[in-house]
C-alpha cells in the first residue's frame, strides 16, 4: 500500500517541466495535472518504504500528457510532512521534452514544492533554431523564467539566437 502511495505521488509531480506552463496555459490546478495518466518504462524499479522513494533504473522514459523525460536513473523522494513528492533526481543522459523545448544535461534535480528544476553538469536548452547553453540551468516553472549560468572558474554562457520570424514587415 505504502508502495502505491509513493507511485501514486510520483506520479502527482510527473510533469516536471512542462505542468507548471500547462497550468498557466490552461487553468488546471497542480492536482488535476497529476491525476493524469503516467506511463513510466524502465530496466528496474525499486521502492524503499522506509525512506519513502522510488527508484527507475535503465533507459527510464516517464510520460504525461505533453512531457517526457529520459534519463539513465531516476529517484524520488516523499515528503510526508508536505504529502507529495519533495524531490526528484534525474542522473544520467537526462533529457526534457515538452512542445518543441528540449533540455539536456548530464544531472536534474526537480524541486516540486518549490516548482523548480535545475540541470547542472553542463546544460542545454533548445527551442526551434534557438540554443542556450551552461554550467548549470534553472527553471523557475511557476515565474516562467530561466536562469544560465557559465560556471567557477570563468566559463561562459552561450546563447545562439536566431532571429528568423521574429521581425515582421509591415504590408505595403
């Protein structure tokens, strides 16, 4: 029973990236875009009762509604002050996929109650034509805003813009 719990609230943050943006958009609360349907495939799964999380290990590939996520091993962690998943980590060729946004890093760590996520280990993030990459990325789902950052010991960050159908002519 604790097993299914822990599943079922796993499910309930599933939609990482994309749910805070989906709720915007469309008005669901945080509730009823967990209590979509997940589709969840990997080698191994492991739940620890006793520590409250679960693990995906393998090729994992977690699906809802217009949100995958790919990673080599994903863990995550109950809260059961908060009564919901506190915690995910994503270690491992991760790769975040929602309406034509793709994010890759080596690590993720998504804080649900906070409605954050950040790709450290060096991250990307694509849209269209358009690149941003750094050290580390963080997502702010809630504030709709990203942050990149270039990383100690000088590094940069490298944005690759491209302007095409940003300019409108104005009809003769």
């Amino acid at each position: 029973m604790r097993i299914l719990r822990i599943f079922a609230a796993l499910c309930l943050v599933a939609v990482l990236a994309g749910g805070a943006e989906a709720q915007v958009r469309t008005g669901e609360s945080a509730r009823e875009l967990g209590s979509r349907p997940i589709d969840v495939t990997a080698d191994s799964l492991t739940a620890d009762s006793t520590r409250n999380n679960v693990t995906f290990e393998g090729n994992v590939v977690a699906r809802q509604a217009d949100v995958t996520l790919f990673a080599d091993r994903i863990q995550a962690d109950y809260s059961r002050e908060a009564g919901a998943i506190d915690r995910i980590e994503a270690v491992g060729n991760v790769r975040f996929v929602q309406e034509g946004r793709e994010a890759r890093s080596p690590r993720a760590t998504f804080h649900n109650l906070e409605q954050r996520i950040v790709l450290s280990g060096g991250a990307t993030l694509r849209q269209g034509e358009n690149t941003v990459q750094g050290d580390t990325l963080t997502i702010f789902l809630r504030e709709n805003r990203s942050v990149v950052t270039g990383g100690k010991d000088g590094g940069r960050v490298r944005a690759v813009i491209n302007p095409k159908g940003i300019v409108e002519t104005s009809p003769k």
